[in-house]
C-alpha cells in the first residue's frame, strides 16, 4: 500500500515570508526514504520553493500546471495522481514532492525502493484507474483516449478503439484490466528507460 506523508513542520520561516529553510534532520530521512543524494534533495527543495510562489510551504494544482514538463494532453489527469494520490487535502508538501518524484529515478539494485519497476508502473495504472478499483474499465480507458485525441476522432472511433484495447487483451469488455494483466501487457517494454528522469547529482 502506498504511504501517505501528512503534513509535518517541515518548514521553518527565517526572517523574511521568503525565506524558508528545510530542518537538517528532515533532509536526513528523506534521504533515506528516497535514495536521493543530500544535494539532490537541496536542488529539489530549490526547484519546490520556486513553484510556491505564494510561500505557503505546500504546492496547489494551479502551481502544479506551471511545470513546463507537464505540458501534455495528460497533464490535468497526472496533476490529479499527484495531488489526490500522493498529497493530502489537495495540497503536496515538499516531502510528498520528493517522495513521488523518487519513483522516476533510475531503478536501483534495490527492487523494493520507491524507484521500482512495480511504482513506475503503478503509477501509470492509477493515470487511467481514478475510481481505485484496481481495474481500468473500458470508461476510463476512453477517458485518457479522449485527452490525448481531443475531438480529432468522433466518439463511435474512440469507442471502438476502448473496446478493442480490452478485447485484445483476452477479456470481456465489461470486465475492465486489472493491475495484474497491465503489468504483464507491458512486460515486453523498458518501462525503466520509458519512466525514468535523470537528475542532478
């Protein structure tokens, strides 16, 4: 089951509302939780402090769709994965940030860290399985269609393609893709290499 970080004082205010610092000992655990370097996470903390514009110690939606790299026809429903999944109460501490950025390192000798191939992949399944019954049904499915196509194909095409994702899958329509069976779909591409971010030593 995926951890949830609640909100902590993370932060302390030194001087001026703009300058916020992270407890050394904070960093320490995050470290460890991670795997990212201590330079890494003061690189983090940095890019963190420039999406929180309005210094509330915590990042929003709205700030979350300032990320250039966001820019997708995806990037309100993974905007969503991050704050309703990995938040709390609509908001992302800096420790959530770093905790859900962790799954696009590189993976690791250690297969069970948060860098492992099953949280890249569940993260991509919770893209499309936004009721949280494991299982993507044929209207979630169509939902994602529909974001990445816009209205470039008449919604008899769009549906056409949902059904036939699933029914080449060897199930029943009705019946939806478990975690299970969209993991061994993908088993035949890198998605290591696919879901992977390098970042800054």
């Amino acid at each position: 089951m995926r951890k949830k970080f609640k909100k902590r004082p993370l932060f302390r205010k030194m001087g001026s509302s703009h300058s916020i610092t992270i407890d050394s000992t904070e960093i320490e655990n995050i470290c460890k939780e991670t795997g990212f370097s201590h330079s890494q996470i003061k690189r983090l903390f940095s890019r963190f402090n420039s999406l929180d514009k309005d210094n509330l110690g915590y990042l929003r939606r709205e700030d979350l769709s300032s990320i250039p790299e966001l820019y997708n026809p995806v990037r309100d429903r993974i905007i969503d994965v991050l704050v309703s999944d990995y938040g709390e109460n609509g908001q992302l501490n800096f420790r959530q940030f770093v905790n859900v950025l962790a799954i696009f390192r590189r993976k690791s000798h250690n297969s069970n860290g948060p860098n492992s191939l099953e949280n890249k992949l569940r993260f991509i399944f919770d893209m499309y399985d936004r009721d949280k019954d494991n299982s993507i049904s044929q209207i979630e499915l169509l939902s994602i269609l529909q974001m990445i196509v816009g209205d470039n194909l008449p919604d008899d095409q769009l549906n056409a393609i949902a059904d036939r994702t699933i029914i080449e899958l060897g199930l029943p329509v009705n019946e939806g893709i478990s975690f299970e069976k969209f993991c061994d779909c993908l088993k035949k591409i890198d998605i290591d290499e696919k879901m992977s971010m390098k970042f800054l030593s």
